[in-house]
C-alpha cells in the first residue's frame, strides 16, 4: 500500500521538475534575447559620449575616462552646419513617418471593416492579392517605382516616400484589422441599428472604440516601418534638404575618416522616437496582435 501511494507523489515530482526545467530554460532565453538587443544600444551610448580618439582605441575602452556630450550638442545646435543637417533630416522624418500613419490608418481602417462585414464578388481573391506584395522583397519593386514617380513628378519629393510607404505598408495592416474587427460581435452593430443609427454612425460609435488597440498597433507598425527605411528614401531623394534620418546621417562618413561618436549619437537620436513610442503603446500591439489572431 505504502508502495501505491508513493507513486503518485513521485510523478508529480517529476512532472514539477519538468515544468521547472521549461520555466528556467524559458527565462534564460528571455535573459539572452535581453542582452543580445540591449547590447548594441548600450555600446552606441557609450560610444556617443567618447571623443574621436578614445573612440578609435584598440582595445576598446569599455568606459570613458572623461565621457563627453561634444556629439549631442553638435548635432542640437541649429548654429553649425551638422546640427542644421541633422535637426532637418529629424523633421523631414517625422514628417513623412507621420503622414504615412495617418494614411495608413485612413485607408486601412475602411478597408478592414468592408473585408470583414460586407460579402461581395471576388472578395477572398482581392484580399489574398492585396497580401501578395508581400511575398516579394521590397527591392524588387525599386526600379519599377523609380520610373512611375518620376513620371508623375515625385521624385525628389516626399510624396512619393509617403504614397510608396503606404503601399507596403497597407497589406499588413488591412489583415491586422481584419482579424481585430472579426472578433467584434455583429451582433452590437445591430443593436446600434435598432435604436436608429446609421451604420456610419454604428461604425464611429461602437466598432472603432472597440477596434482601438487594433487602430493604435497598425499606427505604431506604419510608424516603425516608414521611419526605419533606407532603400527607397536613398534611391527617390538626392536633395540634401530632402533627406530623412537613415540617409542622412551616412554624412558622417567621409572618405579618410569617421566621426564614429557623432555617428553612433546620431543614431541613437534616431532610435530614440521608435523606442519609446512602442514602450508607451506595446501593450495595444500585444492586445491587438493576440486578439485578432483568435476567433472567438
């Protein structure tokens, strides 16, 4: 008998202990992903406060012994050339990263409900083939587009970074919202109707405020996406009045020299809006992510 009875506990001893083992194997990876994306951002920081020449050293310095703000304060000081670059390059990046998001948003979001709500012709074949851009790299659309914005006169233009970001941008954010409005019971809508609104005004009403973590996660990946990229910003522009942040700050390299802590002060800069933004906002990207891919 005492043998019997011992034989439960001892399987749920091992069962804990291999739950356990997952846990722990689980935090080390999370520790590892930690410090393998936490890492560069650290050493550019450190590498931002060092002058040229501890810079250079070899081996490194891990740590300045007089760390230094030289390379913030140039590049914040609309007085000398570099500041007036690279505070025009910020803006011109926030403007075109920020038009693109509300764009994508007020395309995206009809979109999404129509592919969601309404039946009509074709309408699987035209969703699946507004998806299907996305199955080849960006690139090889480049020449393509060079030659349409040309023709239209955009090149050279921020226009034409706005009309291609929100090209590539829509087709995930249509899907994203679609499966985020598909979890929104029709049956609200409905009762919205009844008590005498439009479907417009069921829409603003009920669906949108719903929607909201959905709307606020297509925002930051239209964001993210339309800031970060280099490609088509290099290839559409070559007035340096133009230029966004991820062509522009190459400046620092020059043919016998690279002032590596302006560079990495840069690019922390350029880093920082994108950060922050998606710590403020990450748990509507969560939300939105999990709850759109779930049907209930």
């Amino acid at each position: 008998m005492s043998t019997m009875a011992e034989t439960p506990h001892r399987d749920q001893g091992r069962r804990r202990m291999r739950i356990d083992g997952w846990r722990w194997g689980g935090r080390i990876f999370l520790v590892f992903m930690l410090l393998y994306t936490a890492l560069p951002m650290i050493w550019m920081l450190i590498t931002s406060i060092k002058s040229g020449f501890a810079a250079m050293q070899f081996p490194p310095q891990w740590w300045p012994d007089q760390p230094t703000l030289a390379s913030y304060q140039k590049l914040l000081d609309p007085q000398n050339s570099v500041g007036q670059d690279f505070l025009r390059f910020f803006w011109n990046s926030l403007f075109v990263s920020t038009a693109t998001t509300i764009l994508s948003v007020i395309v995206a979001v009809p979109a999404a409900y129509a592919f969601s709500r309404f039946t009509f012709p074709g309408r699987n074949f035209l969703f699946f083939a507004v998806l299907l851009r996305n199955m080849f790299p960006a690139v090889i659309f480049l020449v393509p587009l060079f030659i349409l914005m040309r023709a239209i006169g955009l090149v050279n233009t921020h226009g034409s970074l706005i009309l291609t970001y929100l090209t590539f941008g829509l087709p995930l954010a249509i899907w994203l919202l679609k499966g985020f409005y598909d979890n929104i019971p029709v049956q609200l809508e409905q009762a919205a109707r009844i008590d005498g609104a439009t479907r417009f005004q069921a829409f603003v009403l009920i669906v949108m405020p719903l929607s909201a973590p959905g709307i606020i996660a297509t925002a930051i990946y239209s964001f993210i996406g339309a800031w970060n990229e280099y490609i088509y910003a290099y290839t559409f522009l070559s007035k340096n009045e133009q230029l966004t942040l991820p062509v522009g700050i190459q400046r620092f390299f020059s043919e016998n020299t690279t002032d590596f802590p302006g560079l990495m002060a840069a690019s922390f800069m350029m880093s920082v809006p994108v950060v922050v933004l998606f710590l403020v906002l990450q748990r509507y990207f969560v939300r939105a992510l999990t709850e759109g891919a779930v049907k209930h």
